[in-house]
C-alpha cells in the first residue's frame, strides 16, 4: 500500500469476514504513528518502522483508525478471510 499525504482513515472495524489483518510498515517519510487501536484505555498507536506493524486478530471487531497526516507511507497487507464452502 502507498499512503500518500492526508490519507487517514476514520475509526471503524475491519469486515466480519476478516479473520486476522497483518501490516508491515516498511517506510515513511514522516508519520511516526500508523495505526491506533481503540479498544484498550489508553489506545494502541502502532509505530510506523521499517520492518515493523501489527497482526489484528479481528474475532472481537477492534475499532481502530489512521489519524491523517502529511507524510507518505508505504506498508504491506495480508487479510485472511472467511470463505463459505
């Protein structure tokens, strides 16, 4: 994924259908923080660096969010869904 300047993403849960999301950042020219969970007080903010992310379990539907900002960001993302039979 490339995160240009401004991209954010309002807080929400990921589909039911999606098991588990895993993101790896791999580099920015300025944002420190990716994602933030919002299911725990104080909230979960995921550092973006090289190397680095988060495995969203997703059976609990976790809100979370990207707080918008000015720098780009370049990730990886595998979701593993649900398929019916």
């Amino acid at each position: 994924m490339l995160d240009l300047p401004g991209f954010g993403c309002q807080v929400h849960h990921d589909a039911p259908d999606i098991i588990v999301t895993l993101q790896v950042y791999i580099d920015s020219d300025g944002d420190t923080v990716g994602a933030e969970f919002l299911h725990v007080d104080p909230s979960i903010q995921i550092p973006i660096q090289p190397n680095c992310g988060y495995i969203n379990l997703n059976t609990d539907l976790k809100d979370h969010q990207v707080i918008a900002n000015n720098g780009t960001r370049t990730s990886v993302v595998f979701q593993y869904n649900v398929i019916d039979s």
